[in-house]
C-alpha cells in the first residue's frame, strides 16, 4: 500500500503579526496521525505568487488531501466551505496589501475559471469532532477574498486530490494585545490540536477501515 499523504499549509507572518497557521505547518511537517503522512508548508502571503505555488507543491508532493489555514479574527475556528474566484485586498474600506505590496482590486485568481468551487473537506465531521473535543468550531460559507481564499481556490482548482479544502484559525492572546476585537483566542497547542482532529476525519476517508481491509 503507497503512503497516504496530506499537505497542511499555512502562512507566513503578515502585516506584522506573528501567524499561527504557519507555526501548526510546521510543527505538523513530517508527522504521522492516524496513518496518514504530513507534509507541512509555510506559504508566502502573495497574492499572485499562490496559484502556482499551489500546482508546484501538487506535483512534488503528490498528495491525497490538502488542508490549508490561516488565521482570522474569528469567534470559532472555522472550516470553509467555498472559495471565490476573486482576489480583492479591501478589509471594509481600507486597502490591505499583501506582504509584497499587492493590492489586487476584484481580480479573478485563474481567468476564465469558475466564479467559485466547493470544499472537498468533510467540514461538518469536522466540525462535530472539534466541538465533541470542546473546541469551538463552525462551518463557514466565506472565506473572505485576501490571500486565504486565494490559496483555497487555487488548491481547489488544481483537482488533483480526493480532499481539498481551508480551515481558519483564530488569533493567539499575544496578538490582540491592544486591539479591540470581540474574536476569541486560543493557543498554539489549541489550534494544532484542531487541526490534528481534522487530519484525523480526513484519514477515515481516505484509508480502508479494518473492516474492508478484511473483506473478501
């Protein structure tokens, strides 16, 4: 049987605060859980450079599932549900650019590609098992139009994998020191387990349980 695979993104530091997506990649990179082989990967916050990133890591890492994350000011951790094809750097009325200085304004991610494209992450078995571990956790049907859903859709576009799909974090206490904010926080060791739970229902789709593999 060939090794199982799942990619786990996330970002690296923006808009000077410190990122936890990009910390649970790494922390997660070459582990295993529940038979399945992480690879993790910190991605650039760079709007035009995370299509082809996102086919690049496709075709060297040949994954069964991707799950990528970023971090947001959320009250739960939130399991997306649909990515747009839109990148646009405004937060209400004010321009964020990226990392790199890109403020794209209503630009599609891939030309002449779908307005917008489904998960393919189990997201309410997700869901159900971070709340049944006392994690708060929703699903959620905007992923916004920075660079989170830029990585979501262009993960989705590629549909090289059986299990694709975005999970929002929430930010970490130290980093809302000084900013009014009604999203919860939650620790570093919090937010990895989440996603360790989600790598978990991934693999009960993605490997034979017991029972098949004595079937016949």
């Amino acid at each position: 049987m060939k090794d199982v695979r799942i990619l786990i993104t996330g970002f690296e530091a923006w808009a000077g605060k410190k990122n936890p997506s990009g910390m649970i990649a790494k922390n997660l990179d070459g582990k295993a859980i529940k038979g399945l082989d992480v690879i993790g990967r910190v991605l650039p916050e760079d709007f035009y450079a995370l299509p082809g990133l996102s086919k690049k890591l496709i075709a060297e890492i040949r994954p069964d599932a991707v799950i990528s994350t970023g971090w947001d000011y959320t009250k739960a951790i939130k399991v997306e549900k649909i990515a747009l094809n839109v990148m646009n750097s405004f937060f209400v009325d004010s321009v964020v650019p990226d990392n790199y200085g890109n403020k794209p304004s209503h630009e599609p991610i891939i030309r002449n590609a779908p307005i917008a494209l489904q998960s393919t992450l189990p997201a309410d078995e997700i869901v159900q098992e971070l709340r049944k571990n006392n994690i708060p956790a929703v699903v959620s049907y905007y992923a916004g139009t920075h660079c989170c859903n830029t990585v979501m859709y262009s993960f989705l576009h590629t549909d090289k994998v059986k299990i694709s799909g975005f999970i929002h974090v929430p930010p970490l206490p130290e980093m809302v020191k000084g900013v009014r904010t009604d999203s919860i926080v939650m620790s570093i060791d919090e937010q990895e387990k989440a996603i360790q739970l989600a790598i978990e229902v991934c693999a009960r789709h993605l490997l034979p349980s017991e029972k098949d593999g004595h079937q016949g």
